[in-house]
C-alpha cells in the first residue's frame, strides 16, 4: 500500500511527466474549413488528418501551426474549433481501457464457454501488447462450414467509440443466446469475430498519459529509432498501411500523421486483420471508426469513375444500414456514400480477401462524455442487427465437391454478370468447406466454376429473396481432357496492380 504522501508524489511525477511531454510537442488545432464543395473535395484528396472525412458545406481537420498556415495561404476560410492542451487531463472511467478490455473478453470466454473462444492474433509493433479476437458460435472451438462475419474497432487510438460497440455487441449476443429467437439463430448459423482494439499500443499512450495526448491517432513505431515516444515524428496510421494502391493514400512522411508506413503491411497489426481475414475468408465485416455518422463502403477508384463491380449489394447494405442508426442528436439517420479505393482497409478486404466491409464513422467527435457512449453504441447496435439478418438475404452459398470422392474443392467462382478482375481478385471456395457465400441483389446470374485438374461448368442462377444453396461436383480431367480444357491465362494479380 502506498502512504499519503508516496501517492502525492506518485501523482507530481505523472503530472510532470505529462507536461515535459506537452511541452516537447507542436500544438494542434482542430479546425473547420468552409468552401464551396469543389474546394472541399480538392481538401480532401490532400493528406491532412481529418477528424471527419464527410463533406458537409464544411471539412473538420487535425493540423499543427504549418499545416494551419498552408491552409490559410489557399485563401480557404477557417474556424478554430479547439486545440489539443484544452481538452487534457480526463480520461472518462465509463471508457473501458486496454486492460479492462481484455480482462471482459477473457471473462466472456470463462463465462460462455460453449459460445465464444478468444484467440491471440498478433501483437502490436512496438511494444508487443497482444491483440485479440473473440469468436463467438456455438462451436466456437471448431471452424464449421458457416457463414463469417468480423467487426473490429479502434485502427485509430483516439477513436474508444468502436471498442465500445465490439465489447456491447459481444455481451449482447452473449447473454440473449437461447433467450432472443434472432440471437440464438445468429450465432447457430455464422461464425461471428469481433476485433475491439486493433491498436492498442497507440489506444494506452492517450489512456496511461491521462489524456495529454487525445488526438494520438498512429500506433507507436519508432520511426527515427532514438529509443523515445516522439509525438510530432512517431507512429503508422493503420489505415493507411494496407496494400492496395499503395501510393494514393496516406503520406510518405513519416513526422504526418497519416503516415502510411515504410512498405505495404509493415505493421504487426495490419498483419494481424490480413491474416484472419485470409483465413477466415468472412463475408462481411465492419470496421469502426470516428468521427461523421456516416457509412463508407468500396469503392471510388483513383483517376477514374468505375465503381466497384459490387456496387449495387455494397450501395444497398449501406443505405440499409445508414437508415437504422440514429445520429447523436436523434434527428435523423446516418449517411452514407463511397470510399476512395486506396490503402485503407475496406477497398484491400473487398478487393484481396472478397469482403464486403463497410467502415462506419461513429459520433460527433472522437472521445464523448461518458454519458453519450451508449445511446450511440445502442443506436449503431441497430445497424448490426440488420447486418446479421442480410447475411442470410438474398445470395448465392455455393458448395465444390470432387465428382468421385465427395471431398470439397477450392474452386474459382466467377459470376459473369459482376466480376472484373481488373479490380479484384478471383472469388473462390474455401478449401477446408468447399463453400462460398456471395450476397446479392435478387435477378438471374451466370456462374462459372472452375478448378486446376477439373472440368468447367456454367450455370444459370435465379436469386430470390434468401440465400441460394447450390451444389456442384465437378469431374476430374484426364490428361488429355485437361489439354483440351486449357485456354490462355492472364496472371490477374498484375492486372490487379496495373496502378
């Protein structure tokens, strides 16, 4: 135990260790910029820091004393809105913590052992704090041929709001199983991931400084290796370190807080969401970030107007889903519209792992009083529960399986209406299952299925309003069949990175 006067001390020392660090830093402004729409849009595509990257008839920005002046100097308007020192020193307890994070997930696994399992899936880059995801199914220590789905939250530490969400979703599911007809359905029928702090290292420097650094958006790499936590030079914005159009997101310099990072993937935790993601081959995820009550979804992509050859299911979901989340304020509902198709990570899910992933900008700012946590998480659990009863809408489940052995087949499936695998990856079946769900608007689909030593096949698909289950065998080629079989293949992974 600690005397009176130990703990006097104790709170000095922290109390000067804070102010060395303000002290040591540029001071940031978080600034709103008006202009007309053009203007903006030409605001956008710059790499600042940008609290809200929604275009009203305003932009909301993170900028030092330079990058506040080389605004000024386009001749754009400016309102000052705060600056970082003002908004020090309180860190709202109703905020679970890293630590407090993972003691409720390990208390979840304990607690419903027959429903969730917690898995290690990376460490952070710098200081190694484990990340973890929770699996919740009712075979959670088995990978069932079922339909996957992740949330995740918090690419950015100054953003507790998507934490929030994952650990009430968790419970949420947890404590309704067998008791809400939907819940227990939903956690029968799909594997379910959640995510809730992909950045921890970043998330304990605002929480363990008591919030002498509450804008801290990067993790913490050491990027000029001095061995010390540089506020102005330190740290990789995860979401800007996925690799897909490596170059059009982000900047190259590492003292800018939308540092991309040294090379596509550097981060262990962008590594860790990659990984799963491959293996887990889910079918929709969202992440979770603030702030902009809006809905972004893949994609615009860079120098052109072709959208994503998905456009009209992920156009869909997102409206659906903006409909059901209530704004802070509770007049109206979220927006939504497309994300750039650069090095962030919905574009890489939906364009490398065949992931519809949707990232939600939650909130009015980045850290609300504790009051405000969870009427928002309340009002952003609507938009998951619809998400969870799409999965099982309209769509295609396809199941590969080899004609003489019954065993399943990674196949290749191409639906002729939709793919354009100058943008994506080829979708195929997973190789443990044989399976693939793809959604889809109702109408009439050509499929073709392919696989290396097999015979081809096309078939007509009419898709209702509920998922589609389709069955294919498909026969081993002879030598000479298979000669017969072959046509001249284009490597679209170099078509892929023609940008």
């Amino acid at each position: 135990m600690f005397s009176r006067k130990s703990s006097i001390i104790l709170i000095f020392i922290l109390i000067f260790s804070a102010l060395l660090f303000a002290q040591k830093r540029n001071e940031r402004y978080l600034v709103r910029v008006r202009a007309e729409k053009e203007r903006l849009l030409e605001l956008s595509k710059m790499d600042f820091d940008f609290a809200s990257r929604r275009i009203r008839d305003y932009l909301d920005l993170i900028v030092n004393e330079e990058e506040l002046q080389k605004i000024v100097s386009l001749g754009l308007k400016i309102e000052i809105l705060g600056k970082e020192s003002d908004y020090t020193g309180y860190f709202d307890p109703l905020y679970h913590t890293y630590e407090e994070t993972v003691e409720f997930l390990k208390s979840m696994e304990s607690n419903y052992p027959n429903l969730s399992k917690l898995f290690l899936i990376g460490k952070s880059t710098r200081f190694g704090y484990p990340i973890y995801a929770l699996k919740i199914s009712d075979n959670p220590e088995i990978r069932e041929d079922e339909i996957r789905i992740l949330f995740d939250g918090m690419h950015h530490a100054r953003e507790p709001l998507g934490n929030e969400i994952c650990l009430s979703l968790i419970e949420y599911l947890l404590t309704r199983y067998g008791i809400e007809e939907r819940v227990t359905k939903w956690v029968n029928n799909y594997e379910i991931w959640i995510i809730p702090i992909l950045n921890p290292e970043g998330y304990k420097l605002i929480v363990d400084n008591n919030l002498s650094s509450p804008w801290w958006r990067k993790n913490l790499r050491d990027n000029n290796n001095n061995g010390k936590i540089d506020y102005d030079y330190d740290g990789v914005d995860l979401n800007r370190n996925y690799d897909i159009n490596w170059t059009y997101g982000g900047s190259p310099d590492p003292s800018n807080w939308t540092y991309r990072g040294p090379y596509p993937f550097s981060e262990e935790e962008t590594k860790a969401k990659r990984d799963l993601a491959l293996r887990e081959k889910f079918i929709l995820s969202v992440t979770y970030h603030s702030y902009g009550e809006i809905i972004y979804y893949p994609w615009s992509w860079p120098g052109t107007k072709e959208e994503a050859p998905d456009h009209s299911v992920l156009s869909e979901i997102a409206s659906e889903m903006a409909k059901r989340i209530k704004t802070e304020s509770g007049q109206g509902f979220y927006a939504y519209e497309t994300e750039t198709a650069s090095n962030m990570s919905p574009p890489w899910m939906y364009a490398v792992a065949g992931t519809l992933e949707f990232l939600v900008e939650v909130g009015t700012s980045f850290i609300p009083e504790g009051r405000k946590i969870q009427p928002i998480v309340n009002s952003n659990l609507e938009g998951i529960f619809y998400l969870l009863e799409r999965t099982s809408g309209s769509g295609i489940n396809i199941k590969v399986k080899d004609s003489k052995t019954g065993l399943p087949i990674s196949a290749q499936i191409n639906i002729l209406e939709i793919d354009d695998f100058r943008y994506i990856k080829p979708r195929s079946t997973d190789p443990e299952t044989g399976s693939l769900t793809r959604l889809l608007q109702p109408g009439v689909y050509t499929v073709l299925i392919s696989a290396p030593g097999y015979e081809k096949k096309i078939i007509k698909v009419y898709v209702g309003n509920s998922l589609q289950k389709i069955e294919i065998s498909l026969r081993p080629l002879k030598e000479k069949d298979e000669k017969d079989n072959r046509k001249p293949k284009i490597s679209s992974f170099l078509l892929f990175n023609r940008f």
